[in-house]
C-alpha cells in the first residue's frame, strides 16, 4: 500500500510539474513582445479572454452534471449560437463603415441595443464579483454562501468607491496582466485534465453518464448558459483602436480558438468523472481538478479572483460609460458606478451565482436578439432577403432565449 501511495504522489509531482511549466511557457509566450505587441493578436485577446473568462469556472460541471455523456453535444450548440449571434454583429460592424447613414429603425433598435448592454454588464458585473466571492473563500474555513456574499458586497462597494473617487485608469491596467494569466492557468489545467484522460483511458475506465436533464428542460437550461460564451460582441465596440476588417477577423478568430479550448475541455471532462463524484455548486471544478493536480485548485482561485476582478472592473467601466453617453451625461458615469453597485448588491442578496447567470443570459440574449434585428434591416435594405430572412429567424431565437432560459437547479 505505501509502495502504492508513493508511487501515486509521484505521478501527482510530475503532473503539477507538467501543469507549472506550462504556465510558465505560455505566460512568457504571451508577454513576448513580438506576440504581445502584435496588432493582430491583441484585437483577438479582448474577445478570447471575454468569452473563456467566468465561463469556463463554471460551464464544465454544469454541464457534466445536467448532460452527462451529451456535455459535448450541448457544448456544440451553445458555441453555434454564439457564432451565429456573433455573425449578426458582424454584418453590423461592416455595415456601419460601409454605410454609416443607417434607417432610423436601425439607429432606433443600435440605441435600444446600448441601454439592454448597459444593464447586461450591470448584471454580469454581480455575476464576476459572486464567482470571485466564491472562489475566494473556497480554500479557506470560510466555505460557505455567507461569507462569499460578504466578499463579493464588500469588492462592489470597493469598485464603487474607486470609480466614484479616482476613476478606473489604474484598475484598468490590471486587464493585460490578468488575461495572460487566465489564459495560461486555462493551458496548464488542459495539459493535467489532458494527461489524467489518458490515463483514464489507458485504463478503460472512461465513463458514460447519463444525462439527468434531456428535451425542453435541457434546451431552456442551455438558453440559460448563454453568457458562459458571450464576450465576443466586445469587438463591436474597439472602433478607436481597430479598423473593421480587423475587428471582424479577430471576433471570428477568438470564437474559433474559444470553441476549440472548450470542445477539447468538455470533451475531456465529461467522460473521466463518475457523476456525483463530488457536490455540485459554483466552485465544482476547483474539487474536480484536486483529483487531476493538486496544484491545479491554488492556480485555479488565483487565476479566477484576478480575472474576475479585471473583468468586473472593465464592465462597470463599459456599463457606467454607457449610460452617461445614452442619458446625454444626465446620468454621470460616476452615478452609473453607484447604480450598478447598487444592483450588484440587490442580486448578491437575493439570487445564487447560477440564478444570476440566468439572469445574465437572458440580458444578453435581448442583446443579441436586437443585434439580429439590426442585421436583418441591414440585409433588406440591400435585397438580401434570405440573409434577412436567416438574421430575423436568429432574433427571434434571441428573444426566445431571453424569455425562456431558465438556472440550473441546485
């Protein structure tokens, strides 16, 4: 037994080891100055980091847990959805240089579009905060709903705070360094789940769960897990900083590269754990990944707080933003940040992280759903009926997801 359990923690070393370097390797690939400063690669960081950042904390168990063997399946259709959601606003970003003198139906449905993305980043900021306030006690004595909400209640007021007194300049710079981070903890979890799937393998025991949620119920539970793949329409809106050529390159590059990772991370995940292996809740993958490298779970609550502190921060900004230039400044981006505070509070009290995932969802799916409709006008204004045909059907399922997505049961 003691040879056994040696030669066990032996294994588990080199694991982490393999996991480290990786890390390492890829951080000083992505710091180099010939990627980091490359034009191309950083209009395509924005979106990746978007659409791979909170939602890879949680969609793995969610989905492993609800979907079983099929995990990969629904993981397929939400990344479908996304691009084609994405193609829509994509049809708009050019549309906007080729013709910038749009109908006023297009001009009225772009600024109704703003205010829905102004809450939508109100929502997921408290959706970011209550997954940093989850994370953060997850490794302590303090395990529990109570104390996470208190992290989260006292990190809004914090951001409050900083946004009403000094502004976010200094918060901001935080974003690069986060999402190389993110990024590399991401690489190093994929090289560990990567090497205990092939042990799993090698040893036939892969395994076959049935999935507890099928039909309607599934589909609605998928509409639900809509913002655990949003994040690329943040490409629509680098105008100042990229031409649109390379805003729609880089927005269907990173949907590209953040359906691989997450095909390759679900497919490997579904198939290695037993379901009920361990409690399901917001933090599942940090106990999944003790089981495939220890030193996974540390990098894992470090990676997630940074990042999700960044992401939080970017989106109070982007939201507070938002709402001064909609209101024509009556609402000063100062009374915004007090405002989205408020509401972070609101949901941190009263919704558990997968309640305001949902919530989240449905925000950006009237979102996108606005988004389509704007595409549609676009297309029929140049006859191109089946394309407008195509982008008023993708409304419509916008605003079918935005009514019916519902939160995963816990």
């Amino acid at each position: 037994m003691d040879r056994y359990d040696t030669g066990n923690r032996g294994i588990q070393t080199v694991i982490d080891l393999a996991v480290v370097s990786v890390v390492l390797l890829v951080t000083a690939a992505l710091v180099h100055p010939r990627v980091s400063k490359s034009i191309g690669w950083r209009a395509i960081v924005t979106p990746l980091a978007s659409i791979i950042g909170s939602g890879f904390l949680v969609i793995g168990p969610i989905l492993e847990t609800s979907f079983g063997y099929l995990a990969p399946v629904a993981m397929a259709l939400l990344c479908l959805v996304a691009y084609a959601f994405g193609a829509a606003i994509r049809r708009n970003i050019l549309r906007l240089e080729q013709a910038p003198d749009r109908s006023q139906a297009e001009n009225i449905l772009d600024t109704s579009a703003s205010w829905v993305l102004a809450g939508a980043y109100a929502i997921s900021v408290a959706y970011y905060l209550n997954l940093l306030g989850a994370f953060s006690v997850s490794l302590t004595p303090y395990d529990e709903p109570d104390a996470a909400r208190l992290v989260t209640t006292a990190t809004l007021i914090l951001i409050a705070y900083v946004g009403w007194t000094r502004g976010f300049a200094a918060l901001e710079g935080m974003e690069k360094f986060t999402v190389t981070l993110k990024l590399a903890i991401i690489a190093g979890l994929l090289v560990g789940l990567g090497v205990h799937f092939g042990q799993t393998a090698a040893a036939g025991e892969l395994l076959i769960n049935t999935p507890l949620t099928t039909g309607w119920p599934g589909l609605a539970l998928l509409f639900g897990l809509i913002v655990t793949v949003q994040g690329f329409e943040t490409s629509r809106y680098l105008g100042k900083e990229y031409d649109a050529a390379t805003r729609v390159a880089s927005m269907k590059r990173a949907q590209w590269i953040a359906t691989a990772i997450y095909m390759v991370y679900i497919g490997m995940l579904s198939y290695v754990f037993a379901a009920g292996t361990i409690p399901f809740s917001e933090t599942a993958i940090i106990d999944l990944m003790q089981i495939v490298a220890p030193i996974l779970p540390v990098l894992l609550v470090g990676a997630a707080i940074a990042a999700q502190f960044s992401a939080a921060v970017a989106d109070t900004a982007g939201s507070g933003g938002l709402l001064s230039e909609l209101s024509k400044n009556r609402i000063p981006s100062r009374a915004g940040y007090i405002l989205l505070a408020g509401v972070g509070v609101a949901l941190t009290w009263t919704a558990n992280v997968f309640e305001i995932i949902t919530i989240a969802s449905r925000a950006f799916a009237l979102y996108y759903a606005l988004q389509a409709a704007i595409a549609a006008l676009g297309c029929w204004k140049r006859a191109e009926n089946t394309k407008a045909i195509s982008f008023l059907g993708l409304a419509v399922l916008g605003l079918v997801i935005a009514v019916a997505g519902t939160a995963v049961a816990v």
